[in-house]
C-alpha cells in the first residue's frame, strides 16, 4: 500500500528572524548580534540587501509612549548584524522599552518579518556610591581634629576631595 503526502498551501517563509525572536533582555550600549534567515533568490554578483528597524511594542490594553519605528540599519548583507544596542542608524538614542525587530529587503519592503515577540532593551544601570558620613564619623572627626588642633572644615573638605577623586 502506498500513499502520497501533499501540503497545499505551505510556504516557506521570504525572511524569518530569528534573534532577538521575543522574550530576550539587552543592555542598552552592549553589542548584540540580529539573525535572520533569507530565501530569497539573489541575482549573481548582487547580493541582496536588508533594512533593519525596530518597532515599539505595547502590550493589549496599555497605554504606551507612541514612537515611530526606528530605522537601525539599512543596506545590510547578509544574515546577522552587530547592534550597539540602544542607537539608531544615524547614531540617534532609542529609549528603553519594549521592541520587535523588523527585517526587510531593501529592494521589496513588503518582504519583511518581525520578531514574535517584544524584546527588552534595559536602560543603563548606574551604581551609587554613599558618600555620607555617619555622625559616629562625624563625631570621630572632631575629637581628633581637637586632639591635634586641627580645623574640621578642613578635615571635611580634605576627605570631599578624596571622595570625588577616587569616583
């Protein structure tokens, strides 16, 4: 007994990306590879040509900041990119947030893929210093500073010194 399997209407995806695909974190200023896949039928000594851009994302039923897409790179070959996270193609800033990334060809525009989900791009984080001093230091200060006749002020402003120097 034999039998013949025939999908009708199945297709293989022009483009799919495939990172960031949804779900992934990246820090603002690090450097992150985009990838996709291409089936695309190239002309001999013509490659074909990518744009890459991000598209904001809010979830149903939020109320979201309204952006553009942010074109991140264009005339791209190939099937990767290295991203510095966070820039647009011009060099300009993209806020923090979520986003899906949008591959297309630059010669068809409507020959495109998108992630399946938002990603994250994190704002850079900063850590602080304390530079405080408790009142037990405080008071530690002055009795030496007493002891050896020396000025607090000074003492105070030795140790501000100190203390933005070394940040």
């Amino acid at each position: 007994q034999s039998s013949i399997t025939v999908q009708v209407g199945s297709t293989v995806p022009p483009i799919t990306v495939l990172s960031p695909n949804g779900g992934e974190t990246w820090q603002k200023g690090t450097t992150q590879t985009i990838k996709w896949n291409s089936n695309l039928v190239s002309i001999p000594e013509q490659p074909i040509i990518y744009d890459i851009s991000l598209v904001p994302y809010c979830p149903s039923g939020q109320v979201c900041a309204t952006y553009a897409p942010f074109a991140i790179a264009q005339g791209v070959s190939g099937s990767t990119y290295n991203w510095t996270v966070g820039k647009t193609a011009s060099g300009g800033d993209i806020p923090a947030g979520q986003y899906k990334v949008t591959i297309s060809s630059a010669a068809n525009g409507s020959v495109t893929d998108q992630s399946d989900s938002a990603f994250t791009i994190a704002g850079i984080t900063t850590q602080s210093t304390d530079t405080s001093l408790s009142p037990e230091a405080v008071s530690a200060l002055a009795e030496f500073s007493q002891k050896k006749n020396l000025n607090l002020a000074s003492i105070l402003a030795a140790i501000a010194q100190l203390i933005e120097a070394f940040k």
